[in-house]
C-alpha cells in the first residue's frame, strides 16, 4: 500500500502520541498511599506500650491547643522573613520571632512547588508527583484521608477564606467559606481584599476552632514582575498588619486556664528569581514556618531558624489538637512543639507518629523489616514498655528521667529514618504500561528509519507491506503470544495496572496493531537488506551514479542530531540543554558560511565566463551588480546569525546553574532604563511590521499596523513602556481593552489568510493565492505572539523574523538545500529560540501571566491555550514559516513538502523514544522527579506540536496534483 510520506509521517506521529500518553500513565505514579480503604480513626490507635501488661490509655493525649489559625501566605520565600530585608518587609513578624513565644523554621517543599499539590502535602502529609501539575488546572475532591477530614470528623469548626483550590478539594468541609479564583494572576488586590474583608467580624466570634487563610496576592506580584519588584514590600507590609491584628485577637481572648491558641504562618512554596515556581530550586523550595503561641518558650535574641520538611506539619497539627494522624502522612511530629509536655505526652505523641509511619512503610515496602528506621521503631517501642511500666509503678528517680530521654532520642531517629524511606520512594510505577507505551513508541520509530530512503526518494511516497502482514502466519502466532502474556500480567501482578483495566476490545486492537507493526517491520527490513541502494535520497552532493553523498552540512546535522540524543542521557544536560542548542545553532552558521564562500568564490569563475559567452553587455552589467549585492548579503548573512544569537543569550539567562545571575532582560526591566526600553520596543515592533507585511494583502497591512500599535498601548497601560507624553508615575491598569483591540486585528488577519487558502484550495488552484494565504495566517501568528510577548523578549520575535528573511532569502534558495536540510535547520532553530526566550526544562520558567492578556477573569481553555502559545512560540513559529517557505518552493520541488514532513516526524521520534528508554531505566533514582518529569513533560507538547504541523502539511498537498505523487 502506497501512501505519500506527510500522511506517512503524520500517522506515525499521532500513533506515537498514543504510545507516549500510554507511557506517562505508568510513569507518573500513584504516590504512596495506605492499602486500607477507610481512613484512620480515634478507636483505631495503638495503646500505649506496656512491658508485662496492657494499657489503659489507648486514644489519643489531650490537645495541644484550642484554637489554630493558618495564615498561608502563597509564594512566601523564606528570605522574606528571615533574611536582610526581614525587618523592612515584615516588622512585626520579626519582632515576634526574634522577641517572642515562637517557634521558627525554613520548611522545605518537594517538587512540584505548585499549589493543588502544596496544599495537598499539608493537608495529607504526603509528597505528590508531577501529574498533579496538571491536576492542578481542575482540582478534583480530595479523597483519601486528610487532616480537614480528621478535624470535621472530630466535630471541628473550621473557616476557610482564600484561593478556591481549597474549596474544590474540600467540598462540604467547611462551616464558612470565601473561595477566590488563583489563576488570575494580574489581579494582587481584590484577591487579598477579598479574605481580609471577612477578618474583623470572624475574629470576634467564639464558634470556630480552625481558621484557615490563603492569601494570593503575593504570587500574583511575582508571576507579573518577579521577587524584587517595588510591589513587593506594600504586600507583604500589608500581611504583617494582618498577622499582627490575629495575633492580638488572640491574645486578647486567652483565658487563664484554658489550653493555648497557636498562630501558623507560612507558604505554599517559594518563588524563583524570574517570579515563577514549580521546580525545585532553593529560592522555591525554601519556605518560611512560624509557629506562635504561648505555650512555647520566649525568645531573647534571634536565633537561626531550623530546618524541617513541609510535610511536618500536618502531623504536628493533628497531634496538637488530638486528631489522628493522616494514614499517607509520610512527616515526622516537629520536637520543639512538644518540648513544654510532660515526658510521658511526648513519648505518646512520637508512639503514635511512629505507629503510623510504620503502617505505612509495611504497606508500600515489601521489605520493610531490613528498613533502618523499622527496626529502630520497634527497639524505642519496646524500650517506651519498659519505662511506662517503671512509671506506672511509681518511680521518680533520676534513672527514669535518664531512660525517658533515651527513649525519645530513640523515636526520634526511628521516625527521621522512616520519614526519610517513605520520601524517597516517591511512588508505585505501573511498569506493565510502561513498557507497553515504550515497545509501541519503539515500533513507530523503527518503522520511520526503515522507510526513511523511500519517503525521502524522488516519489515522496513510501510502499508499505500491510496487506502481506495481516495475512501471514507470524501476525497470529504474534497475537496469541501477546494475549497469553497480557492475561498472564494481569492475573499475576500484585498491584493495579492500567492497562489491564482496559476492555478487552481495546487490548485486542492493540494487540493486533502492534503484531502488525513487527511484521511489517521484518517485512521492511528484508527489504532493505538484498538491495539497499534501492533507493536514494537526493542531496545537493550527490554523484552522477545516484550514490547518497553526505556533505559537511549533511555530517553536522546527523551528528549534531544525535549528538543531542545521546546528551539526555545526563540530568546536568538536560539542566542545560540550551547550551547543546547553542552551540549547535553556531557550529551551522559556520558550516553555512563554508558553503557560502564556496559557492560564491569557488564557482565565481564559471559564472562569470558563462556571462561573457552570452554576449549581452547590458544584461551582463545589470545581473552583474545584483550578483554582486546578492553575494555579499549572502556572505553576510550567517556572521549576522550569529551576532544575533550571541545579542539573545544575554538577554534572557536561563537553565538551573546560572539562572540566577543578572542579564540584559532584567537591566532593561528596572524603573530606571523603562525609557530605554520603550524606544526598543517600538523599533521592534516597526521593524516587525516590515519583514511581515510584504507578502500580505492590503487590508491585512493595515490590519496588522493596528495591531502592533494595539500591542505597545497595552504594553504602556500595564506599566512596562511608556508614551512620549506619558509620565512614568502615571497609574497602570489590566490593559483588558488594549489586548482585546489586538485580539481583534488578529482574528481579522487569521479570517482574511483561512479564506484566500480555503479559495486556493476548493474554487481555484491558484498558488499565488494559497502562497498568500499561508503568509497571513503565518502574520496573524506573529501578531499574537508579539502580544503574549513581555516587551524586553520583543527583540527576540524580531530577530527571528529578520534571520527568517535573511535565510530564506539568501541561504535556502541560493544554495539550493533540500527539503530535508531545510527541516532540520528549521527545527534547530526552533529549538535555540525556545530558550532564548527565556525557557528551560523547568516548569517554574513557563509565565502563566500571559494566559490572562485581555481576559477579566479566569476562564480556562483560552488560558491554557495562551500559555502553551506563548511558552512554545519559538518553535512553531519556525514550524509555520518551514510549511510557509516550502508551500512557496513546491513549484521548483514537488515533493518537498513531503520530505519536511517526514524529516520533522523523524526529529521529534528519536528524542522522544530514546527519552522514555532513560527515564525508564532510572526510574528508582529521586533526581529524575525535579529534572528528567519537566522534560519528558516538554517533550510530549513538542510531539503533539509536530504532529500538527504534520496535518497542516497534508492540507498543504492537496493542491498538488496527483500525477506528482505517483
């Protein structure tokens, strides 16, 4: 069965999206839960240990406190508190720290430092995984047992007033809520206003035991302009008068005789140096913890705050107000909250945190019993019978206190070791799945190798043996096989597996599908291997004979392409993956520069005796100077490519080692160059307009004019440019109505270029028509873009126009690259401009404020759709120019269409198969959570990216006619 190589490649490419999507479902893991359904209760505790006898003490000690508030400020950085600039930012909190009863400490959050899953340790005590990044945009109803639950269950009162997430997590848990929306990040007023204004009145009332506060205004400030914005310090001015009007409520209602309030301050996680978090960075990782109450010793100077892990405290509260601790909780009890408890209330408290981690490392370690921490515990628990029983028999001497000590020692080590355990085995992986999603990827790819010669041949069509496959014997041997070893997992593994929850049509399918696959992979490569030279592809060093040539370019892109490959295999590579890029992006311009001088030095003479033969002086004269203008543009052309992509490097510094460090972006950023960079801007935005408008109709000029001009009002309304007449103290706005004037000019230039391709390809063949259709809707693209784009990143949409135009004019044509070439530089360059605007494997880069350009308040779908463009604009802008420039060179190459398509297919495969061969082999390693997830995350938008790429191409060859793919 013949089929052309697009369709070819976009099939593969939409099944490996499949096998990819399979892939994940196992890799990302349940986290460690309790095998037990129902969630722990009072009745359930252990009793006391007694040495000889049984206790009668068998529920929990008495609380701790009476009433708990919990003030969560999001994206509270740990240096904001205790660091130089504490006492500026919060006064009165560091008067109490340094002065006070308090109790204080850096709590350390595990990765993903994103909200739902933050709140989520808190609430449970467990460590959630990066599929909850995603869960994230649509909380569900938290199910599994919780400290909310425990405190509602126990006949609780509790308030909630803040981010929604809460809300939809905790459905019906409430006696009184005031949920407000945390996705839209321009707003860092109303957000806050809108819990503070419930403070007055509820702190007067007595009929709530929790109060719990989720303030976001602070994370809105860093996602709009970063950690060290002028914002900054009126915000958190403005919750440090918050803490302390409910520190004095509650001071003011204490009671003698009456247990203790405690006053918990802290954050969800930290906030990155570019404003974002979700990675795992110190500045996002590190997060302050407060405790204030009574009960704890008062401080006489400041001392440096310990250091403790987030999941802590949901042991610590659920013990501090006699509740049981959640089943998953994998946190120890904090020791300092004890420390003012009788010897016997603590060594209860750390038996029941110990009881608890116990059960759950006997649920999610078959080998629990060689664990360090288990042992321990049961050595602490049978010396804690002992001691309980020289209590219970009155002993006062210095020798129980002495043994009483040892004993809590002891547990504490015990529970720091199984804590630690249960951290590291971050979940259970449904290998079944992934080794599925893996052979089904694999198959795909070696598919696309194997038919590489003939898609890339002069039919661009490839000859696939389906019909000889489904008829042979080995297809049916090879579904039978694959049955009996799907029955037999399935009926044997001890944990769920995705796969084998799948009805038996679907395992059927595919069953079939990848015993199809094998068989027309051995049917392809016994064709390849008696008359390999069948086919050739073609290249612009090809031999008279047909041989296959590879040039120097030819060299550098195969090697440059798996060189990049083999680079994944490094978790520092991976961190800095824009330097590959980088150096990739320079090695080409240089090999570019060679074939440049060759061309236009080496051939020079040729040419010009060709010229003088044709006798014409007046033609000679004039082509002679275009030859000469055109010579030097093209000589100049790669040097220009490089100056342009060394200018882009300073602009945005990203990866994880140099992050930090200070770059032209955030120099232009500053208050004080603001002028500097709304004269950039506008240059910009000018020069935007020349290299795009010249293929467009006139009312898509005018259009986009409009557009750009919409783009730098909006830019001044938000505060980041400024008009001539426009003084810079002047108050910002959302820009909604600049953004939305924009949206409109958009939709018209999109309409206008969707109509001339849509006549281009049903009333007439017109390629002027069609060609002008692709470029229109390739101008509305970069209209949004430069849009979405913060104004110090507009250089960035320039450049890449600008090397877009030099490029195509000078290098793709003149040198006469394939189609194959021409893809694969189009993708490195896709690729080196993903970074130069500032992204990098790190989910804490990607700028969630462009999703709420224009937008009042949060909806959804265009939020998440404004995002991915944005974060990805740099390689589907080159994407689209590439269907662009070959749609517009079909006339001098009928398939070259076809052969982008399948090279584009065969780039985004390798990386990706190889990939999921790494992660699956260093699965077990904790690392590959904050480095390899984000990755594998990335490239699987890449995938889906090509693959829709792909079908434009399709759409593309329509117009083709059919003799030339025959």
């Amino acid at each position: 069965m013949k089929v052309r190589s697009s369709v070819f490649a976009s099939f593969i490419l939409m099944l490996e999206v499949l096998g990819v999507a399979l892939f994940l479902r196992g890799f990302f893991p349940v986290p460690v839960k309790s095998s037990l359904s129902s969630k722990n209760k009072l009745s359930d505790l252990p009793p006391e240990p007694l040495t000889g006898g049984s206790s009668n003490t068998s529920g929990a000690p008495k609380p701790l406190f009476k009433r708990v508030v919990v003030m969560l400020v999001d994206a509270l950085r740990e240096d904001f508190v205790f660091g130089p600039n504490g006492p500026m930012f919060l006064p009165y909190t560091r008067h109490v720290i340094e002065r006070g009863s308090s109790l204080s400490f850096v709590a350390k959050a595990r990765p993903p430092t994103v909200t739902m899953p933050r709140i989520k340790a808190l609430t449970t005590g467990s460590i959630p995984g990066f599929i909850d990044v995603v869960m994230n945009l649509n909380s569900p109803a938290l199910s599994e047992d919780n400290l909310i639950w425990q405190a509602k269950t126990a006949g609780k009162k509790i308030i909630f007033y803040g981010d929604d997430t809460w809300v939809r997590l905790f459905p019906k848990h409430f006696m009184e809520y005031d949920g407000t929306t945390s996705f839209f990040v321009s707003d860092y007023t109303e957000v806050d206003n809108n819990v503070t204004r419930h403070l007055d009145s509820t702190l007067k009332r007595d009929d709530w035991d929790i109060l719990i506060l989720h303030y976001l205004g602070l994370d809105h400030i860093g996602h709009i302009s970063g950690p060290h914005s002028s914002l900054i310090q009126p915000k958190l001015l403005e919750m440090d008068d918050i803490l302390k009007k409910i520190h004095g409520s509650l001071v003011s209602k204490e009671a003698d005789g009456s247990l203790p309030y405690l006053l918990v301050l802290c954050g969800d996680h930290g906030m990155s140096e570019t404003g974002s978090h979700g990675g795992s960075s110190e500045p996002e990782i590190n997060t302050p913890l407060v405790l204030i109450s009574p009960i704890f010793k008062r401080k006489a100077e400041m001392e440096k705050p310990g250091v403790v892990e987030q999941v802590d405290l949901t042991p610590t509260l659920a013990l501090g107000l006699g509740l049981p601790i959640s089943q998953n909780s994998v946190g120890h009890v904090i020791p300092g909250v004890l420390e003012e408890s009788s010897l016997r209330e603590q060594l209860r408290f750390l038996h029941l945190n110990g009881h608890q981690l116990s059960c759950l490392l006997k649920d999610s370690t078959p080998e629990y019993q060689k664990e360090a921490g288990f042992e321990q515990f049961r050595v602490a628990e049978k010396a804690h019978g002992s001691w309980m029983k020289l209590y219970l028999e009155g002993n006062t001497s210095e020798v129980l206190t002495n043994m009483g000590k040892k004993v809590l020692k002891q547990y504490l080590e015990a529970l720091a070791a199984m804590s630690s355990a249960l951290s590291k085995q971050l979940g259970k992986y449904d290998m079944y799945s992934m080794i599925a999603g893996m052979v089904f990827v694999f198959q795909l790819l070696l598919v696309l190798l194997l038919a590489m010669p003939e898609a890339l041949s002069g039919s661009a069509s490839v000859d696939l043996p389906v019909l000889s496959s489904l008829l042979s014997l080995p297809f049916y041997l090879l579904c039978l096989f694959l049955a009996s070893v799907h029955v037999l997992v399935c009926t044997s593994a001890e944990s769920s597996c995705y796969f084998c929850s799948l009805s038996w049509g679907l395992v059927f399918a595919a069953v079939a599908f990848s015993s199809a696959m094998f068989c027309i992979l051995i049917s392809l490569a016994r064709r390849r291997l008696p008359d390999g030279s069948q086919f050739h592809g073609k290249s612009p060093q090809s031999s008279s004979g047909g041989e296959w040539m590879l040039s120097e370019l030819d060299v550098l892109l195969l090697a440059g392409t798996v060189g990049h490959t083999l680079s994944l295999a490094a978790s520092s590579f991976v961190e800095e993956e824009h330097q590959t890029w980088y150096f990739l992006l320079n090695t080409l311009c240089l090999t570019v520069f060679q074939d440049v001088c060759r061309k236009y030095f080496r051939e020079q003479r040729d040419e010009e005796e060709q010229i003088v033969l044709s006798k014409k002086s007046q033609t000679f004269s004039h082509s002679g100077s275009e030859m000469c203008s055109e010579k030097w543009l093209a000589l100049a052309t790669p040097p220009f490519t490089l100056l342009c992509c060394r200018l882009l490097r300073s602009l945005n510094q990203t990866g994880v080692q140099w992050a930090h460090l200070p770059d032209v972006g955030h120099w232009l950023n500053s208050s004080e160059h603001k002028v500097i960079l709304s004269l950039l801007s506008a240059f910009c935005l000018v020069l935007i307009y020349l290299l795009v408008q010249r293929r467009c109709s006139w009312v898509s000029k005018v259009a986009l004019a409009f557009g750009l001009v919409g783009v730098y009002s909006y830019r001044a309304a938000v505060g980041n440019v400024l008009f001539p007449w426009q003084h810079s103290s002047r108050t910002t706005s959302k820009g909604t109505v600049e953004a939305r004037f924009v949206y409109v000019f958009v939709l018209g230039i999109l309409f206008s270029g969707t109509k001339d391709l849509l006549r281009s390809q049903i009333i007439t063949t017109d390629s002027k028509l069609k060609s002008r259709g692709l470029w229109e809707i390739y101008s509305g693209l970069v209209l949004l873009v430069s849009l979405l784009f913060r104004a110090h990143n507009l250089p960035v949409l320039c450049c890449c126009l600008l090397i877009q135009t030099l490029m195509a004019q000078f290098i793709w044509k003149k040198l006469h690259y394939d189609a194959a070439q021409t893809t694969i530089m189009h993708y490195w360059f896709g690729q080196a401009f993903f970074y130069f605007q500032g992204n990098s494997n790190n989910i804490a880069t990607v700028d969630i404020s462009v999703g709420f350009v224009g937008l009042e308040s949060y909806v959804e779908a265009p939020a998440v759709f404004l995002t991915a463009l944005s974060t990805y604009a740099g390689p589907l802008l080159w994407a689209c120019h590439l269907v662009c420039y070959l749609s517009s060179e079909r006339d001098r190459s009928p398939v070259a269409v076809g052969h982008g398509c399948y090279c584009l297919a065969l780039l985004r495969s390798v990386p990706a198969a190889a990939y999921i061969v790494l992660v699956t082999v260093l699965r077990y390693h904790l690392f590959i959570w904050s480095v390899f997830s984000p990755k594998l995350l990335y490239e699987s938008m890449h995938l889906l990216l090509t693959a829709g790429v792909c079908l434009f191409f399709i759409t593309m060859e329509q117009t083709q006619p059919k003799s030339d793919f025959q």
